[in-house]
C-alpha cells in the first residue's frame, strides 16, 4: 500500500458506483473509471459486476488487457481502499446496485430462507427482503412461508398489491433467476 495516498472507505464507494462516478478496486488501490465508462460502453457490464469487489490485475487483466493499461495511463489513482471489512450495511447496498447484472439458480435462491436471510422470486426476480419483512404493512409472518421460494401467484393474487406496491419491491431487488 502507497502510504501517500489518500484512504478511502468502503462505504465511500457507495457514492461512486454509477456512470456519474465510479470507482474500480484493483489490488488495494482505487480508480476513478468514470471517463472509462463513457469511452468504452463495452466495458460497463464487466465494470458494474465489479462494484465493491478487491478486483486482481489477473481479473481485470483476464477481461481485457487493455483495461487496465488505460487506468494506469490516465493515473485515475484515487487512493488506497481501507484495510477493514466490508459491513453487512455495505454488502448488502452493493448486492442491491448489482441487482441488474446479477443472476441466481433456484438453488441458491432456496438457501436465503432463515428470517434474517430472506429472499423470494417475483416474476423471476430475485428480491433481498431481509429489512422489508419488518416494514412490510401484512406483517412479516404473511412473507416468512416464501422465504427461498417463488412468492410470484400469492403477491399477484393479492388485491392490495397496487401498481404502487410493485414499483416500491425494485428497491430489493437484487437480480434475476438463471434460465
């Protein structure tokens, strides 16, 4: 770790994670590859998956090469990434901005299915509803039978599941099944 260059946390990332202004972790340093984005739209899928993770040269290097000469041309050096853990508040922020390129099996769905680690399928959408379930206004026990399975027909069939209700579930999801 360069010791001259600024520390930056975990959750600071959070501000940094769209085309407005990302930040790309490789090895302990942090990039600013937000004019990358804007050069090279073939890039943002791979750099969107990326968010949060301590990526490898040898990852960033598997993708495309070129990736990661461009960074270290442009110096897009921001500072080192912390030496703390990520919090469970930060993993879970992040699963929630990857929502769009993320893909689970059915299997994997069907493990989060403890009540501090509930997920359900709606229309093939995987949603993290481990927080909601205590806002939810039917209580959480009405989500806990769903808890790891696909909860598509019960949400539909229930008449106060207004157009309202299902715009508000995007804000847990966090990507789709597998096909």
């Amino acid at each position: 770790m360069n010791s001259s260059l600024n520390i930056i946390a975990w959750e600071d990332l959070l501000n940094h994670s769209d085309e407005n202004s990302f930040y790309l972790i490789i090895g302990d340093i942090v990039y600013d590859a937000t004019e990358l984005l804007k050069l090279y739209p073939a890039y943002r899928e791979f750099l969107f998956k990326r968010i949060g993770l301590a990526n490898t040269e040898e990852q960033i290097k598997q993708f495309d090469e070129n990736l990661l000469l461009i960074l270290k041309q442009q110096n897009k050096i921001v500072g080192n990434i912390e030496k703390k853990q990520q919090s469970e508040y930060f993993k879970r922020k992040i699963r929630f901005l990857k929502a769009e390129f993320q893909e689970f099996s059915l299997e994997e769905v069907q493990k989060h299915n403890k009540i501090q680690d509930l997920w359900v399928i709606l229309d093939q959408n995987v949603y993290d509803l481990s927080e909601y379930q205590f806002i939810h206004p039917g209580r959480p026990d009405s989500i806990h039978p769903y808890a790891g399975k696909d909860a598509t027909e019960k949400f539909n069939s229930i008449n106060k599941h207004t157009e309202g209700a299902r715009k508000f579930r995007e804000n847990y999801k966090i990507g789709t099944i597998k096909k």
